[in-house]
C-alpha cells in the first residue's frame, strides 16, 4: 500500500479530531481552576498566583493559601501541582487559611468564562484550519504541490497545538508533550511553507538550511523536556527554554521574510509575502509582547497566554477570506491608516493614564463623573487637533501609499510632450502599472451599440474574452470604474460614437481598491478624456484637410467651430465699426448741423449743399447702425432669441412688400448663446432670401418646441424653384450655408418646392 502526502494528512485529520474529543473530556471532567501553586522547602504547598476571572478568583482562592489536602491525598503526591506548578486535574482540595481549614468542591461545567478561551476558540481555530485544509485539498488535486500540503500541514500543527494548550496547562503529560513539540513547530512549519510556495514559483526567499535549523530546534526542545522531568529539574528551566526557542524561531521568521520580500519587492508575489508578514505580525505579536518577553526576563507575564493565543485565529480568518474572497482589501492601506491613527493615539492615550491615575488618588468619591467629564474633553480635543492635523499635512499622510497628486503632475506632464492618441494611451498605462498593483494594461474601443470595435494589439482574446459584460457597462460613464477578480476596468473617454475603456490586470487576485486610488483614477480619466478628444479632433481636422476631392461635407463638430469663429469675427467688426466709423460720423453730423444753425441766411445755396450732405450722412449712420445690427444683433444677448426675432421681422417689414407673419407663441426653450445665434442667422438667411428671389406675398415663420425638440417652419406663396437643380448652381450659397449651421447644430433639414408653387422649409433640431 503507497502511502501519500494526501493518506499522511487524513490520518492526521482523524487523529486530531480524536484527539480534540480527548480535550473536551477533559475539561469537562476537570474544569479550569486557574491557580498556581509552589511547592515551598517546608514541603508545604502554597498558593502563588490566581488568575483573574476564572474559578479560583471566584471562590476567593487567594495568594498564600497552604493545600493541604488534594483528592484527599497528600498534595506533595499530586504531579501536576509539583512538576508544572499548577492545581489542576482536581475534582476537590483542601485549604488553610490563618488558622482555618477550607474544603472546596470543583463543579463540573463546560460553560464558564474561561472555556471560551480554552475550549470554543481552539475549537474554532480547528474548524477554520480543517475548512482551509478542504479548500486546499480541492484546489490542489490536479497539480498535487508540495507547497499546498505543507500549508496544510501548517495548519493542522497551529490548531492542534492551541487546542493542546488547555490539556498542557492542567499538567496533562500526553498534552504537553503533543503542546511542546507542535508549539515550537509552528513558526518551522510556516517557514517551510513560504519557502516551498515561492520556489514552486520561480523565486527562492532564503536558504533551506534555516528551515533545517529550526527543525533542529524543535528536536532539542523536546529531548530537553525529557531529560529535565527525568532529572527533576524545575519547570521554570523547561518553559523559558521553550519560550526562547520559540522566539528565537519566530524572530527569525520575520527577518527571513522581510529579506525575501526585498529580494522580490517588484515582482507580483510580493504583495503576498505582504499580507503573510502583516498577518502573522498581528497574530503573534501579542503573544510576544505580553506573555512571551516577559516571562523570559521576569518569571512574570501581563496578560494569560489562554487569552493571548486567541489571536492565532488571524491566521486561519485570513487565509478563509483569501480563498472565499474575489477581491481582498488592500493590506497596505489598512495598515497605513492604523499606523496614522495608532500615532496620533499615543499621547491622548498617556493623557488619559495618567487623569485616570490622578483621578483615583485625589477624589475616589467623584471618580466616575470626573473620569468621564475629562475623557469627554480629551476626545473633543482630539478629534479637533486631527483635523487640523489632516487639513495641514494631507498631502503626506500616513496612510497614502503613494503621492497619487505627484504621480498626476508628472502624468500631466508626460502627456503634453505626446502627438498622437496611441502616446497619451502609453502614458496612462505606464502610470497606472506603475502605482497599482497590476501588470498588464490594454486598450479597447467600445462603439455606442456597446460592440467591442477594437482590441489593443498585445492583448490575447483570452485576456479580455472574460470581462465582456464588464467591458460593455463600463463604457456608460467616463471616469467609471468595475473590479474584476484580478484588477479593474476604466472608461478613460468616448466621442460621438465611440468610448475607450482600459482594462488593468494582474496574475494575482488584487486586492479592492482603496478610497484614495479610486479618486486618483476617476481624476487620470478626465484629464486623458480631454486629451483624447483634443488628439480626435485635430486628427479628425487633419484628414479633413487634406482630402483634396470634395466627397463629404465638414464634421459637426468643424462646422461648429467655424460658425463660432466667423461669429467671433462678426461681433468684433461690428464693435470696431461701432466704436470708431459710427461714432465719427455721428461726430461730423453734429458739426455739419451746428455749421448750418450758424451759416448766413442768404447764402442758399451752401445751406442747401450742406442740408444734403447731412441728410447723407443721417443715411450713412442708419445703414451703419444696422450694418452693426446685422454683425452683432445685441438685442439677442440682451433679451435672448424671441425679442431678437421679433425685432428682425419688424425690420424685414419696413423694407419688403410681402407680409411676414411670426409665431413664437409656444417657444419657452432654453438655449446656449451659440444655438441662439445659429437660429437667428437661419432665420435672417430666410427673409434675406424671400427678399431678393421669391416675389411672395406672404411669409409665414413658426419657431416651437416640441418635446425635447427646436421645430422652425419657414413658407412663402413664391414663385419656387426646382430644389436639386437650384442646389447644385453656385447661387445656391444661401442655402448651403443654412444647411452647414443647421449640421452643427445636429439637426435636419426638410425642403419641399417647384416652380411657381412657392417653398415650404422645415428644421428639426
């Protein structure tokens, strides 16, 4: 029979569950009392330490206290006490206290305080080690890694040494044995599995020869514990070499770690070697700090290793999120913004310490009202003094990962050197691969029927093929961003019938996106969205220009433009004629009608020269005025688009012999000054026609909205004219230049006449 990795694991499995049963029983049979004991050179057993909130501090066990009796045997023959130090293992005892004798019963619970510590957690570390295990197993059947079971094996060894710890401290010889050995195997057993991991991925983080070290290690500490319980010497000299063995082991863990990781900083694996360190910080730094370096250099610890082991269960919780979550936080900004609070939390902490200390010296009485009023205050204080603190120094806080404001000046920067489309795209790539977690970046083209029309040129179908429907949502909104399992998709721009989406992948699962990275990122699509449309243009116009045959008209968006320059132009010349050619004339007149006020009344004939050129010049000044009028009609910019209309056709009407009618009755839209403008001229080209050609008696203009929609209707009794043969002719100018503003508008146009059946015009907008 072959014996697998797989059948070594199961049994393991088996046996640990056995084992937990073992456990159980033996809480239940022997409940956790939670006093330790010492065995003084009077051969009397007495009482060294009470641990808080267990039942020994309950019943009013107290330091001092002599056991003279345990099971109703001599105590000097019960091992647990002797060897380890602890009463445990006892179902009565017996104890004197000044003179008094004390008989205790130890009830027989499996619910209490400490069996959340000793029993529920470690369960539960067991349960998430077996679920991750599962996974494990199922994700590794195919390619059978050696990694994968060594991760396995890592957490069978933390579950079980922590559940071994409640059988270890009531002096259970088999669980301290199992508790020892597995306890310092943790550390190893991680050390081997990061190294396995990351070799199977081409990286090597660390000599093999440490993993060998530490194996040696565990070997010693339980060849020591044997020959220290056969020689008797005192158990003190058996835990701080198992405690020094274990920091040793752990320290050098983390050093092995963040060496690797220098070794891979740019590489994808890095930001795993990331949350491996991160994870494995917080869940054995307190038990280091609190339990383990005291108790090496003072026999003393601050909090009970019971409860200080429950942080192991950042280990398992964490590798469960890993394989349960798509996407995962990332690690680095949660730790940026904890370590910028846990800095701005040291002081108000020391200053609430010491009014608590102060405050129960000074006045007992009022403790509780004072505590709080100053507590209260401090807090207020705080959170002022960190908005300051926030308002001064955002630029460089601790919790940013990077200098995302840097990195879009220099964006900015690189992009105003680029002359074409495909440059500012490879800026923006360079930039995003640069800050974020991914690797690969490629550029797609989305079409309004939301078809991918274009693909970049590196990407492979199977890069993009799975985010389709993302692909297609995403080019909704610029500046609209969609996580995916290894990255994230962008739309960076569209135009009239395009969007341009970037997709930003990397091989690992990346973790969610930060507050921060989305905001720099929205901010990086809108300024490349005006870039791209900028490049679009000019190398719309471009192509445009140089086409030397005449097959199309201009785009909308050049027709446009030229319609707002040559209104620019219109709107100058006629100040400048205002300003300077009517204000002179307007000058000479005045001095022409004084000259004649004092001219001599005989002299009839310079009266009569002079009245005429007056009159001359009061025509000159007319025409002038709505010369300028017509350049720039300031009633449009004063009263908008109706009074403006109106006040033309009044004009038209004065100088024409056909009657104009106009209807603006139901025209409430509001309308850009461009729009506006482009409506005024069209309707001014259509009396200008109906002027010159037509030799109609009645003019009709209707200008309504409908809906979201600007309807003008224009209709003579003309004599008409044949519509393709008159377009095509070179005095059809008046006409293609309203069909060129109505095109910029983005409207249609709709032209209905024939000889001696006059012209109906209607214009959608």
């Amino acid at each position: 029979m072959r014996i697998t990795l797989n059948g070594i694991i199961k049994f393991l499995i088996v046996v640990s569950i056995l084992f937990s049963f073992y456990i159980i029983y033996l809480n239940f049979k022997y409940p956790y009392i939670g006093a330790s004991v010492k065995l003084e050179d009077n051969n009397e057993l007495v009482v060294i330490g009470v641990e808080p909130k267990t039942w020994a501090k309950k019943v009013g066990i107290s330091l001092g206290d002599v056991i003279t009796d345990v099971d109703g045997k001599d105590p000097s023959t019960h091992h647990a006490s002797i060897r380890y130090g602890h009463l445990e293992q006892v179902t009565s005892f017996t104890i004197e206290r000044n003179g008094k004798i004390i008989q205790y019963e130890v009830p027989k619970t499996l619910l209490s305080y400490q069996s959340l510590f000793i029993t529920i957690i470690p369960l539960t570390v067991l349960f998430l080690c077996l679920f991750c295990i599962y996974f494990v197993y199922r994700s590794n059947k195919k390619n059978s890694l050696k990694s994968a079971h060594l991760l396995n094996f890592f957490l069978l060894i933390l579950a079980m040494a922590y559940i071994s710890a409640s059988g270890s401290s009531r002096g259970d010889v088999i669980s301290r044995y199992i508790n020892l050995g597995l306890f310092i195997l943790v550390p190893v057993s991680y050390l081997h599995f990061i190294y396995q991991y990351f070799r199977e991925l081409g990286k090597v983080l660390f000599n093999f020869r440490f993993i060998q070290f530490g194996y040696t290690i565990v070997v010693l500490n339980i060849v020591a514990e044997i020959f220290l319980n056969m020689l008797w010497i005192d158990f003190t000299v058996n835990r701080l070499l198992n405690l020094a063995s274990f920091f040793t082991l752990l320290i050098l863990t983390f050093i092995l770690k963040f060496s690797g990781l220098k070794k891979i900083k740019y590489s994808e694996q890095a930001y795993i070697v990331k949350v491996l360190i991160v994870t494995n910080v917080l869940a054995f730094t307190p038990f280091l700090l609190f339990y383990v370096l005291p108790f090496i250099l003072f026999q003393k610890y601050i909090f009970s290793p019971t409860i200080l082991s429950a942080f192991l269960l950042l280990i398992p919780f964490s590798l469960v999120y890993q394989f349960i979550a798509i996407k995962i936080y990332d690690i680095e900004f949660l730790l940026g913004r904890i370590k910028y609070y846990a800095l701005l939390a040291i002081i108000p902490a020391l200053l609430i310490v010491s009014m608590i200390l102060n405050l129960k010296e000074n006045s007992p009485s009022f403790y509780p009202i004072q505590l709080t009023v100053y507590i209260y205050v401090a807090l207020v204080i705080v959170f002022y003094v960190k908005e300051i603190f926030d308002y001064r120094f955002r630029l460089k806080r601790f919790s940013e990962k990077y200098n995302y404001q840097d990195s879009i000046f220099k964006y900015t920067q690189s992009i105003r050197k680029a002359s074409t489309l495909e440059q500012v795209v490879s800026e923006l790539k360079q930039v995003i691969i640069d800050v974020l977690l991914v690797s690969k970046a490629y550029f797609i083209e989305v079409d309004k029927e939301k078809n991918i029309s274009s693909v970049d040129p590196n990407a492979k179908e199977a890069d993009y093929s799975p985010y389709v429907n993302e692909i297609k949502d995403v080019s909704n909104e610029i500046g609209k961003i969609i996580e995916v399992n290894k990255g994230f998709i962008i739309n960076i721009g569209e135009t009239e019938d395009k969007s341009y989406v970037l997709l930003c992948l990397s091989v690992l699962n990346t973790p969610i996106l930060t507050r921060d990275e989305i905001s720099w990122l929205k901010t990086l699509s809108f300024y490349t969205n005006v870039s791209l449309e900028n490049f679009l243009k000019i190398d719309e116009l471009m192509q445009h220009l140089q086409k030397v045959e005449t097959e199309g008209q201009n785009p909308a968006w050049l027709t446009k433009l030229l319609f707002s320059i040559e209104e620019k132009q219109r709107s100058n010349l006629a100040k400048d004629l205002h300003d300077s050619v009517l204000q002179d004339l307007v000058s000479l007149k005045r001095q022409t009608e004084m000259a004649l006020a004092e001219v001599d009344i005989d002299s009839d004939k310079l009266k009569s020269q002079l009245q005429e050129m007056n009159t001359n010049m009061t025509k000159i000044i007319k025409t002038t005025r709505e010369t300028c009028q017509e350049l720039r009609p300031q009633l449009l910019y004063d009263l908008g688009l109706v009074k403006a209309l109106n006040k033309l056709v009044i004009q038209f009407q004065d100088s024409v012999e056909f009657d104009i009618r106009l209807n603006t009755g139901n025209f409430t839209m509001n309308l850009d000054i461009d729009t506006q403008l482009n409506l005024y001229r069209i309707v001014q080209e259509l009396l200008t026609n109906a002027q010159k050609h037509s030799k109609a008696k009645n003019v009709l203009i209707i200008l309504v909205c409908i809906k979201d929609k600007i309807v003008l209707h224009y209709e003579d009794d003309g004599i008409g004219f044949e519509y393709h043969e008159h377009f095509n002719r070179s005095e059809s100018m008046g006409l293609s230049g309203m069909s060129e503003r109505i095109k910029a508008l983005k409207g249609t146009i709709n032209i209905e006449s024939s000889r001696n059946n006059g012209l109906k015009i209607d214009i959608e907008i």
